[in-house]
C-alpha cells in the first residue's frame, strides 16, 4: 500500500460519484457508469447531472462504460452499487481484479433471500479478498459541497483501514476506524427503515415529539438487532449508528425519509419506485430487517409498521395508529 495507489469506484450514484471525487483528490481515480452519457458528461464537463445536479466533480476523475478498464489496474476497489445489483457486479469482474485487492463497498442494504450483509457477498463472490465498508451521516450533496463530515472506515485489519485511511480523507471530510464491520454494517440498512417511518411522521404532521420518539425508539431497535447478529452495543451510538440515523431521519434530502412522505400522501410502493431517479434502499430492507428479527426473536414495532406499509397492507396513518396501541415498559426492555 506504499506505492501509488490506483482507485476503481463502480457506481457513478449520488454517494458512488462523490467518494470518486473524493478519491480523485488523493489518488487517480477512475469510476464505472452503466449510461455512456454519465461518462461522458464526467469526462468532459466534470458533472453528473442526473445525481448531481450543478456540482462540480474533480478534474482529475475519469469515467468509462468498461468494467474491465475499471478495475484491471486498481489497487483500491470501491462497489457504489445498491444491494440488488451487488453480487452480479462483483461476479462481473472477479476475473479482472488482481489478487488481494481491497475491496470496500458503500451499499448500505441487505441481500434479499440470503439476507447476507455486502461485505459478505465480498468475502463470498470475491475469496482472498480485503473486505471493508465506508459509512457515516453523508448526504452527498453536502460531502461534495464541502461541508464538514466524517464516516466510518470499517475493516477487521484496522492496519489496512489506516492504511486506506487517507485515500478518502479531505480537510473536511474526518474518516474514523472501527473493527466492528457487522456493527457498521447494519446500522445503515436498519436506519433507512426507520428513516421511512421518520418521513410518514413528517408528511403526517404529527409533531416533533413524535419524530423523536420514532428516532429513538428506532435506535433502540436497530441496537437489538445488530447486537443480535454480532455487533457492538457502542456501535450503534456511533457515526454509522446513531449519526447515519439522524441524517436520514432529519435531512429533506435523504431519499429514504421522502419514501416516507409519499407514504403518508397516499401513494403505493409501486408509485413511489416510477417517480424515483435513485434506489431507497430501505423499500427493500424493510422486509430482510423483519425476516432476520423473527429469526432472532427481536421485537421491531417500528420497522414492522414500515414493513407492513411498504407490502401496502395499510397506509401511513394506520401505521402510527398501530405504534400508539403499544404499551410501554422499561426504557432499556424490548418493545
């Protein structure tokens, strides 16, 4: 890791484009877009419009449309594709990318029927591989502003996250370490589910009283969950806990709360997906967090109601109906 460092991002999205703008400050940095106009507009005007909208990237990034000219010399590999397309992507260049590379994923959602976390898919489809995540409170938009933040580079060898430390860093975007890659790893998928529900209680005007219960009690669920599955408690108190949560929760940009909002005008899953231009990973997570809580005995009133919303088995507002039927307890007990 001594040498020049080569970065390779797949996924030229909102966070997958401002990463590789990151990167291309510190390293040369090439990034893979499916659309042959994203990569032209990259290249020539330094702009992704469709994510990006009036932002500039750095000058020295570059597209292209050919995975295998993406990652063929990389020695950093960084996946910005969501869950769905995840394993498909990382099958895809499995025979370009040279041996030992790292490989960091940004997604922040779980697959679908295996209900396998991405640096598991990593481990899985891509054998001898370093495998980590970057995470953190970011909307893009800001992070690629250049206003202050920092994320979470997660990695079980913290010397190679310290080592790939400075390719992300800027003088205002501060990257941590953790050793807990399933605690960093679940926060982000979990949050989006809450953060649906945050939106349903905006788009409802039910209160900022609510809203913060809603957020805090999601936290709650979101620790029993991950604690379950693996991760640390402090975790969850953390940048890819409770500082992602807030972000999504609270920021009119964040695609998972304006699912919410949707929700409570009305509108079906289907119709919200047609009007979309980025994936809400938390449309699809909302099930995975379900199947894995009954699996583990955890009780998630919260990401139920989301759950049963997004399958379109009741609306938004019969959604809070159901959270106020719930009796309390002990702060720190289930439920």
């Amino acid at each position: 890791m001594s040498r020049p460092k080569r970065v390779a991002v797949l996924g030229a999205g909102s966070w997958g484009t401002t990463v590789a703008s990151l990167t291309a400050r510190n390293a040369e940095t090439r990034i893979w877009a499916r659309r042959a106009e994203t990569v032209d507009e990259i290249n020539r005007e330094h702009r992704n419009e469709r994510y990006l909208k009036g932002l500039p990237l750095h000058p020295m990034l570059r597209a292209t449309a050919d995975l295998e000219e993406a990652v063929r010399d990389c020695d950093v590999l960084v996946i910005g594709v969501p869950s769905h397309s995840f394993r498909q992507t990382l099958r895809s260049v499995s025979l370009q990318i040279r041996p030992w590379i790292p490989v960091i994923s940004l997604a922040k959602g779980l697959e679908q029927g295996t209900h396998r976390r991405m640096t598991e898919v990593i481990h899985e489809e891509l054998p001898g591989h370093p495998a980590g995540l970057l995470a953190g409170p970011n909307i893009a938009r800001e992070v690629l502003q250049g206003l202050a933040a920092a994320a979470v580079i997660a990695m079980p060898d913290e010397q190679i996250a310290c080592a790939l430390r400075p390719l992300f860093t800027s003088s205002v975007f501060r990257l941590y370490t953790n050793n807990d890659v399933i605690g960093c790893e679940l926060g982000g998928p979990l949050k989006n589910v809450i953060a649906i529900s945050a939106g349903m209680a905006q788009g409802l005007s039910v209160g900022e009283n609510t809203r913060a219960m809603v957020i805090t009690r999601g936290l709650a669920e979101i620790t029993r969950l991950g604690v379950a599955l693996g991760g640390r408690t402090d975790t969850f108190a953390g940048l890819t806990g409770l500082g992602d949560l807030l972000t999504t929760c609270m920021s009119p940009l964040s695609r998972n709360r304006q699912v919410g909002e949707q929700y409570a005008l009305g509108k079906t899953t289907e119709e919200i997906v047609a009007t979309m231009n980025m994936v809400a990973e938390g449309i699809k997570t909302s099930g995975v967090a379900m199947e894995l809580a009954v699996r583990y005995g955890v009780a998630m009133p919260i990401a139920s109601e989301v759950a049963a919303v997004v399958k379109g088995e009741h609306g938004a507002l019969q959604a809070f109906r159901g959270l106020r039927r719930l009796a309390a307890g002990a702060e720190q007990d289930s439920g």
